[in-house]
C-alpha cells in the first residue's frame, strides 16, 4: 500500500501513530510521497491509475473523502499548530529544552505555522527533526489514542 502524505512534520505524526498503533510484519507499507495538498492527491490517483493500492493522508484543515481513500489527521488545525499550540507540546519544550512557546508566539503573532518548530530549533541549536518529535511524542502521549483512532481504523481496513 502507498500512502501520499504533506510535508515533514505530518510524516513524522503519521510515523508515530503507525508505530504505535500497528504491527506490518505481514504487510508492505511504502510511504515518502509529500508535497503540497494537490501533489499529495495528484501522486494518490497516479498510484490508484496504474494498479497500486493507495491512500492519501492529509492535514486535519484540508478534508477527507473516503470513498476515494483521502483520509486526514484528527483535530481541525494544520498539524503544525495542532501540536505547537497544545499545552503538552509547550510543556515539553518547557521540561526538555527551558522554552516558553507562549513568549514565542506572543512575539511572533503572523508567523506561519511552518515556521514554527524552524525558527524554534535555531534558536535553540538544535535539531528540527529531534524537537518536532519531541512535542509530538508529549501531544499524542496527552491526547491518547481516541484522537488517532477513527484515522487509524482506515488505514488498518486499507493495510489489511
């Protein structure tokens, strides 16, 4: 199965919730397809048209259609914000990295949610990739698994 997926941080989510959630020892799961929210459903029909088995994933804020495999992730923001903007996420940043995501966002009021965790992570001489995970891993641990769950009962009816 292909899935379609946008941009690092979504792929990142995604991946936990996978991990977590499901054991592929019997299955191929193939994933790495991003880009923007047309590219993401451009390489889903391509895959659908030439035979693969495919579902496309994408931010909460963009919609679902699953009669066409288009799932999204839980919540109504963009994934970005989603899990910068809960308390979880800001504790984490507190806890782990002495970061007070609330001064941030007060002084930056029009910053693009995609900014976010770049600016953040330059600040801080950091990784990206380790401080996305970071507040990732505080925001699904706070949420629980009734926030994944309608979204990982679809890829599961699609895997198996």
């Amino acid at each position: 199965i292909w899935a379609s997926v946008k941009r690092s941080l979504f792929i990142r989510i995604s991946s936990i919730l996978t991990l977590r959630k499901f054991s592929f020892k019997n299955h191929s799961f193939y994933g790495g397809i991003t880009g923007d929210a047309k590219a993401v459903l451009s390489a889903h029909k391509v895959l659908i048209k030439s035979g693969k088995k495919s579902i496309a994933v994408r931010d909460a804020d963009q919609g679902v259609d699953k009669s066409q495999n288009i799932f999204a992730l839980p919540g109504s923001l963009p994934p970005e914000k989603e899990v910068f903007c809960s308390k979880a996420s800001k504790l984490k940043l507190s806890e782990l990295y002495r970061f007070d995501a609330e001064a941030f966002l007060s002084s930056h009021p029009d910053m693009d949610h995609h900014e976010y965790f770049p600016r953040i992570s330059g600040k801080l001489s950091c990784s990206r990739e380790v401080l996305e995970s970071d507040c990732i891993r505080g925001f699904l641990d706070d949420v629980g698994d009734d926030w994944s769950r309608d979204l990982c009962e679809n890829i599961k009816k699609q895997i198996i």
